[in-house]
C-alpha cells in the first residue's frame, strides 16, 4: 500500500470549479425552463447562466492548456483492454465483493469505461453545450444578420436542453459510480485532498 | 513639455488646497445629508422647470393686439379667425392642408383614409351618414354640417379650439363656438396648445370620454405619476405636442400611417422632428441589461411598459353591439347599468361592455393596419368576425415588433347582397329617418347610404367585427414593467403570438418526456445497483 497524489492541485481546482458551475448552470437552466424550479427568479437566473457560462468557457481553456502541456490527455485515450471486464465488475462482480479488474496508475488512473465516459463528456457534450448556448444567446443577432427562420431557435434550445437533460443524468451516475472505490469514500476523498492510497505496487513503479 | 505639469505645487501650497477641497467636500456630504429625500421621483425634468421655459417662449402677448380686444359677436369664430389670419397670415392655409382639416389622410398619401372618407369603424360607424353635424363638434373648423362644406373658406379655420389657454373655449354641433363663449377673452390668451386642447377631441373619441382608445382619456389631465409616467404632473409633465411635435401645423402621428417603431432624427439642424418613437429620447438601448435591450429588435416598447390600458378612473368601451340597439321602454330609450356599475345597455348604442385596467391583446405589427372601407367588399370568416383593420406584420417580418392593442369588438349593419358595410344615419330627431329618433334600421342604412352616395342592395344584416387600437400612451414607470415571467412562461401574456420560440413558453413536452425519462431510468439503475449492492453486503 502507498499513498500517491493521484489528483493534482489544478486538476482538483478545475474538477470542483466545474462542477459547481455546472450544477449552478443546471438550476438556472431548469428555471428558466419553467420547471418548476425558483430559486433565482426568472431576470436574475438568465444573467446568471450567462456569467457563469463564461466563467465555463474560461476554465475549460485553462484546463485544456493543463492537459496538454501536462500529457494529462493521454488519460483519456480510449481502450478495449479490460473494457468486457470492467462492464462485468458493475453487472456481477461488484455484487459478490471480487476486485477491481482495473489497477490504479498514477499515468493510468482512468479504468476504461470512465476513459469512455469522460472523453464523451469532454468531446461531447461540453462542447454541444458551449456551441448551442452560445448560439443561443447570439441568436438574435444572427437571425438578423444571416436570415434565419424562425424554426432555428426551437432546434438551438432543444438539443441545447436534450444535452443538458443528459448532464443531470451523467452527474447522477457519476456521483453514485465514486462509491464504489475501495470504500465508498475512498474516491470522493482522494478528489478532495488528492491523494489516495494505492493497492498494487508493482503498477507504480511502471514510468 | 509644459513646466506646470513637471513641477508639482510647492508642499505648503498643496496642502492648503488638499484642506481647502477636503473641507469643502464635507460641507457638501453634510449638505447632502441633511436634504430630505425627494418626494416623488420627477423623471427626467420637474414640470415646474418644463414649464416655466415654456412660458418664457412665447414672443407675444396677445391681449395687447387691438384686433383681438372685439367685441366679437356671439358665437362668431370666423371673425375671430379673420383677426388671427391678419397677422399669422399663412396659419389657415397650412391647416387646411392637414388630416385635422380634411378628415383625410391624403397629406400622408393615405387618401381614402380618416373620417370623412369611406372609412367604417364599430364604434359610432361613419359620420358619411348623415351624421356630420353631430360629428363635427370635433372638426377644427367652423359650420361643417355636411357635404356642401367649403373646404377652401379660411375664415372657416377654428383656431381657438387647439390654442385656447383658458379651458372656457367650447365647440358645440357643426363645430361652431357655444354662444355663451367670450370670444374676444379667449381670443387674447391664445398660446401652444396643451393637453387639455387635444384632449378635448382625442379623449373623447368614439362619443364619451374614454370611450374609443383605452390609452387616451380625460384622467390624464390629473393622472398619478403611475398611470402616465409622461403626462402626469408628477411625472415628465409633458405635453401631447412635446412627442407629436409639428412643423407649419401639421402634427406627426396619424394612427393611419405610424410605423410600428423608428428613431427618428432631425434630418437638419433645426427640422422640427417627429418624436414619436420611444427612441428617439430613449435611444434604442435604454437598459442596463444587454439582453432586455435585445429585445427592441422583436417587442416594442409599450408591450412592457404599458402593462394595461385604461389604468385611470375611466372605463373603456371593449364592446358595442348595434343589433341590439332600439329596445324602448314606453317607447323611450332607456340606460342600464352592469354589474360594474358600468353602462351595459342603452338604447342608441345597444349592448355594451366597458372595463378598468385592461390587459391588451398582443400582435405582431409593422404600423400598418389594413383598414377596411365602405367601397370594400367583406369576406366574414370562419369564426364569423370581420375584423376592420387587421395589423400587418409576422416574426419574419424585419419591421414588425410585438405591440400591445386594445381589441374592440362589436355587432354592426352591413349589406347582406353586396357584402360591404353600411352607413346608417343615426343622430337626428324624431321624423328624420336617423336610427336614434325613428328606430327603423331599413330607413336609417337607406338614408344613410343615400346621403354618403353608396349603393345599397336594401337587404342588411348584422356581423361580428373587431378593431385594433393601437396602446401606446399610458406608459407606466419602470418599476410596474412587466417582469419577465409574464411572458416567458406558458399561458403567459404572449401565448397567443405564433411564428417564434418563445423561451418559456413554448417548452415542448416531448423534450422534457425523453429528458426526463433519462433522468428517472438513471436514477432508477443507480438505486437498483446501490441496493443490490448493499444486499450483497459489498456497499
């Protein structure tokens, strides 16, 4: 057993900042919706998805210059290797107490279906939220500029409302699959103080 | 360089000024501290200040002129007008070229269009009728009576009735002064017109104050700052004229030929330009919001800022219904009041409603309204309503903007072969052959359309019809704006606008099912495998 810093301190900054817009976005979002939701109220929840919607923007360009200078991308190239195993581990190992398929690795620290999901979440649907909402609230002033029908608004704001009915759903999952470390905690704290301790030490001392 | 910018004041003199402006700054905050609060915010001029610079611009005194001082005979205007034309020599033949004069909007190539033309509307119909006299209390002109009418005679030109100051001018049938006036009196306090002088025909439009606009009445003359932030006395303290601004007596603003919204500029320095656009004092970003600014481009001014028409004491007639005029008691025509208190019955009119405070249908509407005139042939609906005057403009449209109206609907006379409307003849006395003195429909639309010179087939029926107005005055302070969940949300106020999406509004259930869903099957999968798991004794 050895206590590695898996997270670093951007990376856990830029997690817990997203996050907190995200959900934020997502309340304001849904209020301005009309679904029932009143928090803000209606003028103050619009300009707040606004700001925080550049704030966003702007942590992602941060994060994706984190992730590149640092390789940290390389986390989140996708494999097949254990994939079959990890979807059995959640089906039917995780319920007879077997061990997890994947090792932890400090360059390796994604199994392959987080590698999945997180690449969608980042190549997907951010990026169709950034684009759709940005196109959103320019679209008066293209609609003026380039003409456009009446129709294109309605289909702005239902893929821009799908994706964000998809992102409740991502962070559900998301934050029920944490529980399912080592102890039910174990992931939470170790994206809280960034370290955690790791089982195998033969993976650690890969380069 | 400048040596006085290089060399800083020697220590001694600038601490004198530093103690001099510090100490002169803390009598101010004291200053500021001791002054009560305003009362009432005064918008962007007091009235009093307004006012005062309006009196310093008048050159004249005109009680000093010896051709006013009379005597003038009882009931003489034109005498009173040969004296004005002495001096103000062109003064007539501009009036005469305006729609205030024609009763046709021909000045604004709109010809066929105003009262004395074939325009037919569901309030009192057409004055074409024979109804003239009556009528023409609110002509500015002197003994119009009917078609024989000389449009030429300068003479003829009602000043006093617009630059009357002494609220004591008063018009009566024909448009001839009440005999009881003091002519001379009046004649030599003449000023800018008030008010009080276009409201003495434009309040009372549709024949009873309140009746006809819903935005326009005679509360305004003592309106709260909260009924007309511009009118009232509280408020900007402004005048009609201040907006509807005029060059050689001819006013900017017939509803028949106003876009829906502009800003408008003087085209040259000194160009008496029109301001009646919110724009062109407001500018077309006046909020601090970006996005309330943005929407300009698609909702006019007034559709917030006018939340209800009719916000003064005054109810406005929002329905009128001829087909039910001329039931008499003993052969009288008699009144009932409604529920409101409100006159629901009388017998010259029919069946009416009138109501406070109300909320005003919205439209698509690019400033024109397509009126529908006694020449045109009617085409009655599906859902049986012809309406008079159909506002033009859709979403696509680059000039249309969502406005506010009030919608007047009403039963009234048309033919029933030549499916066109019909002028009946109803102000006259018993004999006459006029609706309210004989109460004869067949003889008061013959008649009618006899005198107007209009073919009619003798067969006449009743239809539905409504009329747009227009909302425009009334403008509330900001703070009684509509917030923006009285749109942005379903069944709200602009439920019934199509051609957009509307945020809020028009959230489909379809996308809040399969989202919805989504987040119910996860939330579902989750607590399945949390339980499973805790079962299993592996949580």
């Amino acid at each position: 057993m050895r206590r590695v810093i898996l997270y670093e301190g951007f990376e856990r900054f830029w997690h817990w900042s997203q996050a907190l817009l995200i959900i934020t976005m997502m309340l304001t979002g849904f209020e301005i919706r009309g679904m029932g939701l009143h928090l803000f109220g209606f003028q103050r929840a619009v300009s707040l998805h606004n700001i925080l919607a550049v704030a966003l923007v702007v942590l992602i360009v941060f994060a994706i210059f984190w992730h590149v200078t640092t390789g940290e991308w390389r986390q989140y190239i996708p494999t097949r290797k254990f994939l079959r195993e990890m979807i059995a581990f959640y089906l039917t190992g995780i319920f007879k107490g077997a061990p997890h398929p994947v090792k932890k690795h400090r360059m390796a620290k994604l199994n392959p279906l987080q590698r999945l999901a997180y690449l969608g979440f980042k190549t997907l649907i951010i990026p169709v939220q950034v684009t759709t909402g940005a196109l959103y609230y320019y679209y008066p002033n293209l609609q003026h500029a380039l003409h456009w029908p009446a129709s294109s608004l309605w289909l702005i704001a239902i893929v821009h409302v799908l994706s964000a009915f998809g992102l409740v759903a991502f962070l559900i999952g998301h934050a029920y699959l944490t529980t399912t470390g080592h102890t039910p905690l174990t992931n939470l704290k170790a994206m809280i103080t960034g370290w955690e301790d790791l089982k195998d030490d033969a993976y650690l001392d890969e380069p | 360089m400048f040596p006085s910018f290089q060399n800083p004041s020697p220590p001694r003199l600038r601490w004198v000024i530093q103690t001099l402006a510090g100490l002169l700054c803390l009598a101010q905050v004291q200053a500021w501290a001791q002054q009560p609060a305003p009362s009432a915010p005064a918008g962007h001029g007091a009235f009093l200040e307004v006012h005062r610079a309006k009196g310093r611009r008048q050159t004249a005194d005109h009680s000093k002129f010896k051709i006013l001082q009379g005597p003038f005979k009882e009931g003489d205007g034109p005498a009173v007008t040969r004296a004005c034309l002495t001096c103000h020599t062109k003064a007539a033949e501009q009036v005469m070229a305006t729609s205030h004069w024609t009763w046709n909007v021909a000045d604004h190539g709109k010809d066929g269009f105003g009262k004395s033309t074939h325009l037919v509307n569901n309030y009192c119909i057409s004055i074409i009728g024979g109804n003239t006299e009556s009528c023409a209390r609110c002509h500015i002109g002197y003994g119009f009576k009917d078609k024989t009418f000389d449009f030429t005679r300068q003479e003829n030109v009602d000043c006093l009735v617009c630059h009357d100051t002494t609220g004591d001018y008063e018009k009566e049938k024909a448009g001839l002064p009440n005999p009881g006036v003091d002519l001379a009196a009046v004649a030599q306090k003449v000023g800018e017109p008030t008010n009080r002088n276009c409201g003495v025909c434009h309040f009372f439009g549709g024949g009873g104050d309140a009746t006809k606009h819903g935005d326009l009445d005679d509360t305004i003359l003592k309106a709260p700052r909260s009924e007309d932030v511009h009118m009232s006395r509280q408020g900007a303290g402004m005048e009609c004229v201040d907006c509807h601004v005029s060059d050689g007596h001819r006013i900017a603003g017939p509803n028949y030929v106003v876009p829906a919204d502009r800003r408008e500029q003087a085209k040259y320095p000194g160009e008496a330009a029109s301001r009646m656009s919110c724009t062109a004092c407001h500018s077309d970003s006046p909020h601090k919001s970006y996005i309330l600014n943005r929407h300009y481009q698609k909702v006019a001014c007034q559709t917030c800022h006018i939340p209800a028409f009719a916000r003064g004491e005054l109810p406005t007639n929002l329905y009128w219904d001829w087909e039910t005029a001329g039931r008499l008691k003993n052969g009288r025509p008699y009144q009932e009041e409604d529920a409101k208190g409100f006159e629901g019955y009388n017998s010259i009119h029919g069946e009416m409603v009138w109501d406070r405070n109300v909320k005003p249908t919205y439209l698509w509407y690019n400033g024109n309204l397509a009126f529908v005139r006694l020449t045109d042939s009617i085409q009655v609906p599906a859902d049986g309503k012809v309406v008079l005057n159909p506002a033009e403009g859709s979403y696509a449209d680059p000039n249309a903007k969502i406005w506010p109206f009030k919608l007047h609907d009403g039963r009234q006379p048309f033919d029933t072969v030549l499916n066109r409307f019909v002028a009946p003849y109803t102000a006259g006395p018993k004999g006459s052959g006029a609706y309210w003195g004989d109460w004869n429909w067949e003889v008061a639309i013959r008649k009618g359309m006899e005198t107007a010179g209009l073919p009619y087939s003798g067969k006449y029926g009743f239809v539905k019809t409504t009329m747009l107005w227009p909302i425009t005055h009334m403008v509330a302070p900001k703070e009684q704006a509509l917030s923006c969940l009285e749109c942005h949300r379903r069944n709200g106020r602009l439920q019934g606008v199509s051609g957009f999406y509307l945020p809020g509004r028009d959230r489909g259930r379809g996308v809040d099912f399969i989202g919805l869903g989504l987040i119910l099957v996860t939330g579902l999968g989750v607590l399945v495998h949390g339980l499973m798991r805790y079962f299993h004794g592996h949580f």
